[in-house]
C-alpha cells in the first residue's frame, strides 16, 4: 500500500491472500521436538542461517523443501551441524501438517511481502521466528505467536529462537491469531470492497 501511495499516488486495500488454516489446525497435538525451516533452496530464503541457528543452540532442525541450494545446504549442515540437521525434499501438504506439529518453532529468515509458510505454522500451533521486517510484521503477532528480530544475522536469530525456546508460547494462541487468514475471512473482506467499489461507481 506504501508502494502504491509512494509511485501511483492512489490509497490501497490491503486484502491478505486465504491460508488454509482450517487443514493445518486440524493437525493431532504431538511432541514438538525439532526447529523446523521451510522454503526453495534459494539465496533470499537464508534457509543457512536455520542451519547456523541449529549449530549454535544444539537443537535438531528439520529443512524442508527443494532448490538449487540443496547441496550446498546439506554440506554446510554437515560441516557446522553434523548429525542435527534432516532434509524432506518436497514434502507432501500431510507430511508438511505434520513437520509443522512437531516443530517447537519455525525459523522464517526471509524478507517477504508476505509469507503463507508463518501463517500454516502457527494454524499448527508452531510459533514463528521471523524478520521484523516485510510480511512477517503483519503475520506474526509478536511476542505472543512468536519473536521478531531486527537483522538477517546468526546472533539475531539464534538469540530470537532460544528465547522463543524458553518462553514456550501456547499452541492454542497460535492457531487462534493464525484463524484471522482463513479463506472465509478473505471472502467476507474481497466482497465487501467489491461492495464498496460498486457503490462507489
């Protein structure tokens, strides 16, 4: 909306896209034992700083996805975090519901506009590490669903996740923010500008 105000100088709705938060919440409560990072393989993920905060804090960390940075990935795990790091390769929508319920937090380096990932998690009831900046600031509810750092660094995001880790956020408040980008939601806000552009004509 910034972007539209600032180079065609006309105001903008901001409508979030539908997350199927109803399949995701529908997931069975499990121990949740593992970090978890979600993405393509690619450079603007920063999927290697989940392997550098997995490193650092001795904590298992689940990467899910595909790219052209797979190998890369796995010899950086290999080499900093040896034994701590699993790889699913494209997972399936159920195995992706269960990497999310079994995950203590999600780490979300990524500078997005938006971001569906952060939304699924926390309707898993996974709590969400992101960057205090681009879409995770309207995701993210932080300090409640998750913790917001201010850099794309390995001390912002390892000192983000373990007090995350130590603050144990509730899975229940997770899903309840994470219901707030359901389809439903996104049908009721799309008709009601529809409405008022159509009264507005």
């Amino acid at each position: 909306a910034d972007r539209i105000k600032r180079y065609y100088g006309r105001e903008a709705r901001v409508i979030a896209p539908p997350v199927d938060v109803d399949y995701f919440s529908a997931a069975p409560d499990t121990e949740r034992g593992h970090l978890l990072a979600f993405s393509r393989f690619i450079p603007y993920k920063r999927i290697d700083l989940a392997v550098r905060v997995a490193a650092d804090l001795g904590e298992p960390l689940v990467i899910a996805g595909s790219g052209p940075m797979e190998t890369e990935l796995r010899g950086l795990a290999d080499e900093i975090a040896p034994g701590l790091v699993t790889f699913v390769i494209s997972p399936s929508q159920a195995e992706l519901r269960t990497l999310y319920a079994g995950a203590k937090a999600l780490i979300f380096p990524a500078y997005e506009d938006f971001g569906i990932i952060p939304i699924e998690a926390q309707a898993a009831g996974c709590p969400v590490v992101g960057l205090a900046r681009g879409g995770s600031v309207d995701t993210v509810a932080n300090g409640r669903t998750g913790l917001l750092v201010e850099d794309q660094t390995l001390e912002a995001f390892s000192e983000g996740t373990a007090a995350l880790l130590e603050d144990r956020i509730d899975a229940k408040r997770c899903r309840d923010h994470a219901a707030g980008f359901s389809a439903q939601r996104f049908r009721a806000e799309i008709g009601s500008w529809i409405n008022d552009v159509l009264s507005d004509a």
